[in-house]
C-alpha cells in the first residue's frame, strides 16, 4: 500500500521556503523603490502574503507540537508507558536472579595492590 502526500509532513518545508521567498521579494521591493520603479509595490505585497502564510504554518506546527508533546508528558506522568509486570519482577527479586547475574559477571579488584602482588 502506497502512503498518501500529506500536507502536515511538509508544512515546515514549505513554510521555510515561504520565509525565503517573502525575504527576498522584500529585497527586491527595497532595490526597486530606490530606482523609484513602480512595480515595486507589488513586490512589497507578495512579501508581506509569503511572510504572513509562512508565519501562520510556523504557528500551526507549533501548536500541533505542543499538543502532540503535552498529551506525551500527561502519559508519561500517568506511567501509561510504562510497561511491566509488577508481580513478576517482585519474583525475580525475591529468588536474587538479579543478583546472582550480576556478581558472575563482576571481577573483584584491590585498589592497593602492588606489583610484586600482582605478579
């Protein structure tokens, strides 16, 4: 099954490139207005639409990621993430399984030791 074109995956994207576009129409209206060109209004209006589009998709994918990360943290505080069995890791630390595993693997050391205790 192909995945379907979303509008929502892309939204930063485009937004960015809506921020590029509007700053550099914003230039170009500066360029113009000093040659005293009339079309350089235009140039100022399509800035300002690119500008304020780009600044409102910004402000919606932050919305979404605050709600997105808000509903995280509720379930994190609601140990909905957590997933375990309680009685079976109070079985394991009641035989020591968790003990005994770790032990095997330690190797116990002597921070004083000489050389010739060494050798």
């Amino acid at each position: 099954m192909k995945k379907r074109f979303a509008l929502k995956e892309t939204r930063l994207f485009v937004a960015l490139a809506l921020m590029v576009q509007s700053i550099s129409f914003f230039i170009m209206f500066i360029i113009l207005c000093a040659k005293k060109k009339s079309i350089a209004a235009a140039f100022l209006a399509v800035s300002a639409m690119g500008g304020s589009t780009a600044g409102y998709l910004l402000w919606q994918l932050k919305e979404e990621t605050d709600a997105e990360f808000d509903a995280a943290k509720e379930a994190l505080e609601n140990d909905e993430f957590i997933d375990f069995d309680e009685a079976e890791i109070a079985a394991d630390l009641a035989h020591g399984k968790d003990d005994e595993e770790e032990d095997a693997d330690v190797i116990p050391c002597e921070e004083n030791v000489s050389e010739d205790e060494f050798n």
